[in-house]
C-alpha cells in the first residue's frame, strides 16, 4: 500500500497524484521522522538473530516451577512446559517477518496456531527512516484468507513524541484495508548495546512519553495499542505502570516462568519454536485473557460481529445505521478500521438528503448504470459536492482523507443553510502546515464545530485516511451539533 499526495482541483474536486517512490537512503538525504525508504538487511534489527548472531539481551532465566498463583502450560510449539499466571485462557500465537520466508498458513493454523503477531516493519537502527517488511501484505492476506486472527507490529526505534506518533501511522495507512482483531504493537527495545535508540540515552520518561504517544495514535485510530519490550526494558527503561493504563503490554522473557511482576497480556517465551508451514524457527507466545481471543458478538452493536458495545465508535455506529446514513459492508460486519472511499462518502451524503431521484448519464467510466453507488455519485455531481477527476473518472475506491471529509462537509454545509462562520485557529496542532491550501478553511470549521479532533492532542493527521469508524463518529457529532437542522 503506497502512500499518495492528493491535491484540489476546483471547489472539491480532489486528484491523486501518483504512488510515492521510496528512496534510498543516502548520505545527503535528509531524515524526518515520516522518511519511507526502500527494506535493508542492514537496518532490520532482526538480520543478526536470524543469522545467528545474537544481540538483543536476554535476562535470566527464573527457574521456580511451582511460582505462587501460576499453572504449568505446555507449548506444541517447543514442547516444553511453562509456568503462567492462573484463571487465564490460553492462546498459542507466532509472531512473524520477512525472516520466515514461505508460509503456509493452512498447515499454521491445521498445527494449532490460534493467532499471529504480522510484522509491518520498523525504524533504521541507524539511519532512523522508516521501511515496510517486504512480505508484510502476504503475509497478512494469507493469515486472514484462512481464517488466521491477526495483530501487528513495527520495531521502533523512536527518539521522539513526533517519531513515535510517524510509526503509529505509518502503521495505520498499511492496515486500514485489513480485518485487524488484535492488537496494533510497538515493538520497542535496544538494538544489543548499539543502535540509534541506544546510542540516544533517553531517559526513562522520555521513553515512556514515546510509547504513550505511539499509544494514543493507535487508540484513537480505534485499534487495540500494545507495548512489546522485554523484561529488562519494562522493569529498568520505561514506567511501565503508565503504560498499562494506556495499552497492553507484551512481555519478551524467553524463559519457562518469568519473574516479571507487572501486568502483561501475551508472553514471549522463546524465538526458537518448530510449526508445520513454517521452514525456519519462529516466535512463540501465549496469549493470556479472561475471555475469547477475539469478543464474542454477543455485545455487538445492529448485529455487527466487528462493533462491539464499547467500541469508542460504538454510539456512532448506532447513529449512522439508525439515519439510514451508513450500513454494514455486510450483514454482519461494520468494517470499522476499513478506508472511507470517495462512493461511500457520496452515498452518505445522498442518503442524508433523502436519495431524491435521478437519471443517470454516463458521465465517468469507472460509475456504470447497475452500480449500488451510481445514483449517489451522478447525485454528487450534479450538486457539486464531490466531483470527479479531469481524467475522466470519480476514483470510487480511492480513499477520502480527513481534510477531505471536512471539505466536502464543509461543502454540504454551504448549500444546505448550516452555518460555517465559525472557525478555529489551528497553531496547537504540529501538522497544519500540511493541510492543504483548499482545506484550511474547512479544517478550521470542523475543528471549531467538534466535528473534526486531532488523532493526538497536538496532530491532525490531515492527510491520512479516514476510516468507517472515524467517519460515523464525525457524522453523529456534525448531525447532533451544527448540522442537527438536516435531520429534525
């Protein structure tokens, strides 16, 4: 999935421009913390371990078999036996990179795999630009066409607040087509006794100010956050009482019971494990919860298995279906972490204004007569609310960012007698310098109207993909406060 510039044409008629190349790092190049360069063995963490070379520290191994409020469990994946805290299901989950090579997920999940852990892909040990695992979409199609339930992680090696909230969404552009039902994990550690994170002797605040801001981006993103370190980091590098507030955590101690005292939801007990599927050695985890691995739909919001009751997107949900306004992508699913798409957002809007008739004409030639979409996006058109390409096309699947969405309600507004004279200065926020220039006005009366919140306290993310989730939720506060004259 490559990221793209989109830039305005006329009054919300928006052109994307072609993917991105990455460039390779060179000694000229100028390093911010959202640099995407090209994969390099030389700045994956993971190149000396899988090639037998060792650096990460691993503590001593605590060798209480009988520890106090724990039970024996033993792993298929190893086939040793491990000390885990009691009155907890157990889960056997992998956690997986390019290192691994083939995998047939089939025979994974056959062996007894109840989930995998997807490497997305990191920050450079020591050029501090960001790469993508180069099997990353495989790997993660191939898991979840058979059924596999996935999270995912990137290895950080974040200096800063700005650093780590890049890595939140560069993570978040990369799995927003994706069915992600565990966590969204920052996997932060030293590189051995090396490495830009190393070598930066942050202090234990500093660190932990880093993780609580990869955190923050994440949840309000509406994913799952997760913490990875191991032992010696959790207990000496970062507070981690503070981020057990915030996310989980994920505990590195590969040992058969681990004497680590703070909370923790998954465990890594060995990089040494043996699965059908699987030509190499791979990680091996428990997952430890008190309920399913993935909820049951028995909370679930309008019958949606993915909207649980206390989703922070759950009462918007609720909202938009009940206005008619949104629906599920089936009868069972809401697809909250999936990309708003250009006909999504013209639907949305036609169903607000009570789908009124019309003809259609073949005005773009990617929008046939027989589509669900067709009305709604010649609707579009002819009220000159979202337009399309001069090449021809709407782009229906392309993906509405959220200084579009607050263009085109902007737009809306406009025609239809809401008021948009309220506006907000934006200098909080670190990013408003990339709004573009035909959206500031718009940004600044979204924000100004609680339609619109930063993805942080100090970021908008104005170019980053909107999900269903965010928009549902954009939708109830626009159509209960300013907008509330459209539907009364």
């Amino acid at each position: 999935m490559k990221k793209r510039l989109l830039t305005a044409l006329l009054a919300f008629a928006f052109t994307c421009s072609s993917a991105l190349p990455a460039l390779a790092v060179e000694s000229a190049q100028v390093i911010t913390p959202d640099t995407v360069v090209p994969y390099s063995e030389e700045e994956d963490p993971l190149t000396n371990r899988k090639k037998g070379n060792t650096v990460e520290y691993t503590p001593p191994e605590f060798n209480s078999n009988s520890a106090a409020g724990k039970v024996a469990q033993y792993s298929f994946l190893t086939g040793n036996t491990y000390q885990v805290p009691s009155g907890y299901n157990i889960f056997h989950g992998i956690d997986v990179s390019k290192w691994e090579e083939t995998i047939n997920w089939t025979k994974v999940k056959n062996a007894g795999v109840d989930y995998a852990i997807i490497r997305v892909g990191g920050r450079g040990t020591s050029s501090g630009a960001l790469y993508e695992d180069p099997m990353f979409d495989t790997y993660i199609e191939d898991a979840i066409r058979v059924g596999m339930p996935v999270g995912v992680y990137i290895y950080s090696q974040a200096l800063t607040v700005e650093e780590a909230e890049a890595e939140a969404n560069f993570v978040l552009e990369r799995i927003q087509d994706y069915q992600i039902s565990l966590p969204v994990v920052m996997d932060y550690e030293f590189y051995g006794n090396d490495g830009r994170l190393y070598n930066a002797n942050l202090s234990k605040s500093e660190m932990t100010r880093n993780a609580l801001a990869f955190c923050e981006t994440i949840s309000n993103a509406g994913y799952q956050p997760m913490l990875y370190a191991n032992k010696s980091f959790l207990t000496d590098n970062i507070y981690a009482d503070q981020i057990e507030d915030a996310a989980l955590v994920w505990l590195a101690h590969y040992t058969t019971s681990t004497s680590y005292s703070g909370q923790y939801t998954q465990w890594q007990y060995s990089d040494s494990g043996t699965v059908s599927g699987i030509e190499t050695n791979v990680d091996c985890n428990f997952y430890l919860t008190k309920e399913n691995l993935v909820p049951e739909p028995d909370n679930s919001v309008k019958g949606f298995t993915d909207v649980l009751s206390n989703a922070w997107y759950a009462e918007a949900v609720s909202f938009v279906v009940d206005h008619n306004l949104m629906s599920g992508t089936s009868a069972s699913t809401f697809s909250p972490n999936v990309v708003l798409t250009r006909v999504m957002a013209a639907q949305i809007l036609y169903s607000l204004s009570g789908k009124p008739a019309v003809s259609y004409s073949p005005v773009y030639t990617d929008v046939s007569a027989d589509t669900w979409y067709s009305d709604a996006v010649i609707w579009a058109k002819q009220n000159g609310v979202i337009n399309g390409y001069t090449n021809g096309k709407f782009g229906v699947n392309d993906a509405v960012t959220r200084e579009q969405i607050a263009t085109i309600l902007y737009s809306y507004s406009d025609k239809y007698g809401v008021d948009i004279s309220s506006l907000q200065n934006l200098n909080k926020y670190t990013d408003a310098s990339k709004i573009s220039s035909y959206a500031v006005t718009p940004m600044q009366w979204a924000v100004a109207n609680g339609i619109i919140s930063g993805r942080t306290t100090t970021t908008l993310v104005p170019q980053g993909s909107l999900t269903r989730a965010e928009c549902a939720v954009m939708l109830r506060s626009y159509l209960i406060g300013i907008g509330s004259s459209l539907i009364s």
